[in-house]
C-alpha cells in the first residue's frame, strides 16, 4: 500500500510555482494577483481561505481577501464580483462556497468573468471542460488528477466508481477521468444518494473517489483487495479533548480500507493541499493567459 502524499506533491508543486514567480520577478514582469470573496463567518470557509492566502505570501503571489459581512445582499456581492472583474491587477478570483442562504449562488457563479474563474464554476468554463477544451479546471478534480498522474497510478480501462454528483468534485472528476489522457482513460459509474446499491458497484472498482461528507462511509467490506482510494470528504467531528474543539475526518475508514488498498491519500494531508496548489496552478495559468492577450 502507497499513501498518496498531497502534503509533499502539494510541496512540490508550489516550490515549481514559487520558480517562475521568481522568474517573472527577475524580468520585472507582474507576479500572479489572487482574490478571494468570503461572505460571513463559516468556520470551514474561514479556514480554507486562510489558507489559500497564506500560500500565495509562500510563493510570491499577491493576494487580496475580501471578507464581507455575513448580511451582505446579492446585489451587493454582484458589485463586488463585477469591481473585481474589472481590476486588471486581479488575475483571478474565487467567491467561497457555500454563500449565505439569502444569495442566489448561481446568479453569483454566472456574473464571475470566465477568464478569471480560477475556480472553474461558471458554465462558460465547465462546459469547455466537458468538450476538451481548454478552461480553469475546479481546483479539487484538478488536483485529484495532478495526484493520480505524479504517483502514476494506472487508470487506463480500469473502473472508477464516484461517490457524490457535486458540482465542485463528483461530476467534474467523473468527467475528467472518462477523457482521454493520463490518469484518465477509466470507465466511469457515478453514484449518488438515489443509487440502488453502492456497495455492489464499489465493490467491482478499481479505482473508488468519495466525495460525500459522510465519515466512516466506505468500510472495508465495500472495497476489492488492490483498489486505490481517493478520499476527498472533509468532517469536522466535535471533540472536545482536542484544543481546537473538533478533529477532521475523511468518508473513508482508514484503519481498515488501508489494509486492502493499492493506494490511498489520507484524511487530512490527501486531496485537501492539492486543492489549494491547483488553484494557485490556476491563477498562474490565468495570468499568462491575461498577458498573452494584452500584448
Ligand atoms: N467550497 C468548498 N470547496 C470550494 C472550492 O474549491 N472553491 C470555492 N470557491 N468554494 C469552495
């Protein structure tokens, strides 16, 4: 059994990221401008842009967070979307998901300019995406399939089954591993909440990706010896003798699944770094495209 490292792979690639951006410096060329959107105080969602802009100060990115107050309306989340569209510093940005229940996501997702979705949500982007065409790919699904091909785990013919039809992770990465290319090539089954019976099709999966949110969801007697485990699920479970009053846990059970896979990525340590180096892969991309148009 392999551990899919996404701390080290995530390590690896933003050191090759911090590269070019020293490059760029070096040319006294602009350096990548990221921007995120976090509207109210969710405690995840605080986290996860935390850490997407103190990874771009590592490697040499600007950054700027927007962080709104959780009352915010839509129309004021449309100025602030269309302000940033129209900064030409910002290369790319994300508006954080999930949005506060008074704000119609879609709306918000569809007013984000395609050429900075570094997020790859808006449908312009999603569906060249869908039509092998080039776009942002989503940061998750990016990732997943940055991990796959650096540890080159064989996916031609094989079956991968996907748990979870998210618009951030399950259909994209059902999507992306039914291409042609590496780490794709795979014959894919999407489950989702309205599958018959899931334990008969996981059991039949070479490759198995869980994105549901459930932990302890995929148990050992659910997997075939040699099966590689992409474990994309991310619970806070309260607990209260940890300091930070909760601890972070995958859908998969670790302990034992681990013991029949080929492969697996760990709960926290997998997927979750792998996000943030592709966005920032993103926003690289993105600068490059700016910059190629401009001049
Ligand atoms: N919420 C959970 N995952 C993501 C993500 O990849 N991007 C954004 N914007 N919000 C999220």
């Amino acid at each position: 059994m392999e551990i899919l490292d996404g701390k080290k792979i995530s390590n690896q690639i933003k050191d090759e990221i911090a590269v070019e951006v020293t490059q760029l410096k070096e040319r006294g060329e602009k350096v990548p401008h990221l921007a995120a959107v976090l509207v109210g105080n969710d405690g995840a969602s605080l986290t996860y842009v935390g850490s997407k802009v103190r990874s771009c100060k590592k490697i040499g990115f600007e950054s700027t967070l927007i962080h709104l107050p959780e009352e915010t309306t839509e129309d004021e989340l449309l100025s602030q979307v269309a302000a940033l569209n129209s900064n030409a510093d910002i290369d790319g940005y994300i508006v954080q998901l999930p949005l506060p229940e008074h704000i119609d996501e879609q709306k918000v997702l569809m007013a984000v300019d395609p050429d900075k979705d570094v997020d790859g949500f808006h449908p312009t982007n999603f569906g060249k995406m869908a039509l092998d065409m080039k776009s942002f790919i989503p940061a998750t699904p990016f990732g997943i399939m940055e991990l796959l091909r650096r540890y080159d785990v064989d996916t031609e013919g094989k079956h991968t089954v996907v748990i979870g039809r998210s618009h951030i992770v399950g259909r994209p990465i059902s999507i992306l591993m039914s291409q042609k290319g590496k780490a794709a090539n795979s014959t894919v089954t999407l489950t989702h909440s309205r599958t018959k019976d899931i334990k008969e099709l996981t059991l039949q999966a070479d490759i198995i990706v869980s994105a549901l949110g459930v932990p302890n969801f995929l148990k050992a007697d659910m997997v075939k010896e040699g099966v590689a485990i992409i474990d994309v699920g991310i619970t806070r479970v309260p607990d209260e003798t940890r300091e930070r009053g909760y601890y972070i846990t995958g859908d998969v059970d670790f302990e034992a699944v681990s013991k029949k896979a080929s492969y697996i990525t760990p709960v926290p340590g997998g997927v979750g770094p792998m996000t943030i180096a592709m966005l920032l892969k993103n926003t690289l991309l993105a600068r490059e495209r700016h910059q190629s148009t401009n001049n």
